[in-house]
C-alpha cells in the first residue's frame, strides 16, 4: 500500500515517548494514508469471500468489510481482545490490578480508536459513500499469531477469537554466508545480540556496556535499523545483516533482544533463553512473559543500562535450570503449527 511506513517508524521509534506519544504517531501514519489506503483495498477486495485486517489498516479494512458486505478477520501479533486474564500488552501490568485488566484492554481499544476515527470516518464517507461510524468494531473475529504456550489462551474469548500459535512460513533452503557459517563452526555456539527495528538509542553507550558484559563470549550482533556501529569491536564479535531467525536461533546459546513479539517467539521455539532489553509497547508485556516462564530474567532497563543487572541476566540465562526451562518450551512450541490452524480458522469462519 501506499506510504513510506519504515521511514514513519524509525521517526517514531527514535523519539522514545510514552505510550500516548505512540498511539499518537501511529494514528498519524494511518490517519495520513487513510484515504488512499481505503481506495486500494476497496479495489483489491472485490470479488473476495473476505477480508483479513491488521495493524494501522484495520479500521481502513473494516470499513471496506462493511461496504462489501463480506466477512472481516482481524489477525495481530500482539493479543489486545478484552479479557480478563492480563492487562493490556501496552500498559506495564505493575500498573494495573487484576481487577482492571479487562477494562486496560477496553480503555486502550477506545483510545486508538479515538485516535484514528476523524480519518477513517472522513474516508468512509469520500471512497465509500458511508456514514460516520461511532463506535469501534468489537465483535468481528480475531486471529493471533501468539503461542498459547507463551500466553496462556483466556477463557472468556468469544469464539473465533484464538492464539493459534506463531505464524511461520515453510523453511527455505537459506544459506549462510561462508565468513558466518565458519564463525558459527569455530567454537561454542554463539551469543545473539539485536534489536531489530530499535533505532533513537545511543548505540555506542549501549554496545561498550555489552563489549564489557560479554567478556569471554562469542557474539552475533545484528545492527539492524540502527546501522553498522562506527567504532572498533573485539574479536569476539561478528557483525551479520539480516538472518532468518528460524534457521541461526537453534545455533545460539542465548538471545538478547528488544522484546518484539516475533523475536520473542522464535527464541523460545529455538529452545533457548533471552535477555531482553525493552525499549517501548508491547516489548515490556513479553519480557514479563519470558521472566514468568523462567526463560529470562528481569527485564534490564535501556534507559540507564547497568553493566551487573545485564551480568546479572546473562548469568541467569545461562544457569542449567534455566537453560533447562527454554528447551523444554521450545519442544513444546515446535509441536504448533500457528500458520495451519491460522488456515483452517480462516476456512470455518469463512465457511470455505
């Protein structure tokens, strides 16, 4: 679709706001494209049984749903139906007491839909000839990406509202370059480092912080968004571009990372503990989740990193019990199939 959504993120990511600032910049990606992206979809949904919806195009896609009158699925990596099994994944749940937790969820849902209402009310009427919609959707079915060993699936869903597992795509036949694959057969399986899409944080302070932490380690560090770092690494670190995780995670001891749901999810199906690093949203909810299940300690702090809490939590990762924890939650998540029971959902929703 239309838009530059990966010069809008790094603009976003980099400002390192609260979760209303956010909520505000993401309202403002949407809401920008809102127009054209609601015209594209319209035209591309024609003909169709249905229509699947995510992130900043659901309410864009809903309405189009309305309009054609065919089913609408909503699908997310991030679980945000009411419940009242925990809190919103973008509230920190030290905040709210398990009494709130379903009204977290609800306050959150009425604050983004506040925020994109304007616009997509503005393009309903332009494109589609609809009226002003008052209230957001909340009875449409949702699909989750998530695995039900990393949250538990909440008993009071509606139907059709599932944790089906993470959604992967078939392995391919990837190959490693020649200089990381003779890396990887050097010595002990290796320590990752990478925050994906993180950017807007001082890379220098942060990577002589690590160069100290894993003295005696052999280290994978992925720049990522952030660039390739301007300054000397020991000999202990190896600089990659992008690597499939499903193929390099089993080949590491441990993962250290932001906390985004898909690098979360591969760590533990690679059967390996972590170490995260939360920088804002959600990536705080699946730091709780790993230290719940044993496979991460305390989540360590980006805004002021100490050297001993991350010493702290690479010892823990590496401790035998821990290590233990990781591999039998990766065991239990090789056996789903998230993509496939996503699929056959999908078919009974849509009655194909």
């Amino acid at each position: 679709m239309s838009g530059n959504i990966r010069a809008e993120l790094v603009a976003l990511v980099s400002s390192g706001k609260g979760v209303n600032a956010t909520v505000t910049g993401l309202a403002r990606i949407a809401n920008a494209n809102a127009h054209s992206w609601m015209q594209q979809i319209a035209q591309a949904a024609i003909g169709c049984d249905g229509l699947i919806v995510s992130g900043l195009a659901a309410f864009v896609g809903l309405s189009v749903g309305e309009h054609l009158g065919i089913s609408v699925i909503g699908a997310g990596l991030i679980p945000i139906s009411p419940t009242h099994a925990f809190a919103s994944p973008f509230l920190p749940a030290r905040w709210i007491p398990a009494a709130l937790n379903r009204a977290s969820h609800q306050a959150l849902n009425r604050l983004l839909w506040h925020a994109f209402r304007k616009a997509t009310n503005q393009a309903r009427r332009t494109v589609l000839g609809l009226p002003p919609r008052r209230k957001p959707w909340t009875t449409h079915p949702m699909l989750y990406g998530v695995s039900p060993a990393l949250v538990p699936e909440p008993r009071d869903w509606p139907a059709h509202t599932r944790l089906c597992g993470q959604w992967l795509a078939p392995a391919d036949s990837w190959l490693p370059p020649a200089a990381l694959q003779a890396f990887l057969d050097a010595g002990e399986p290796p320590v990752y480092l990478g925050f994906g899409s993180m950017v807007g944080f001082d890379q220098k302070a942060l990577l002589d912080v690590f160069i100290t932490a894993s003295e005696g380690l052999r280290v994978l560090l992925y720049p990522g968004w952030s660039g390739t770092p301007d300054m000397a690494l020991p000999d202990n670190f190896f600089i990659i571009e992008e690597t499939p995780h499903q193929w390099l995670f089993p080949r590491t001891s441990l993962v250290i990372h932001h906390g985004g749901s898909g690098t979360t999810h591969s760590a533990c199906r690679a059967g390996v503990p972590s170490v995260v690093l939360p920088f804002a949203g959600d990536q705080f909810f699946w730091a709780h989740q790993l230290n719940r299940l044993g496979v991460a300690d305390d989540a360590v702090s980006t805004r002021k990193l100490d050297r001993e809490k991350l010493e702290q939590a690479i010892r823990f990762a590496q401790g035998a019990e821990t290590r233990q924890r990781a591999s039998t939650l990766g065991r239990q998540m090789s056996e789903e199939n998230g993509t496939a029971t996503a699929v056959a959902e999908i078919e009974i929703i849509l009655n194909i």
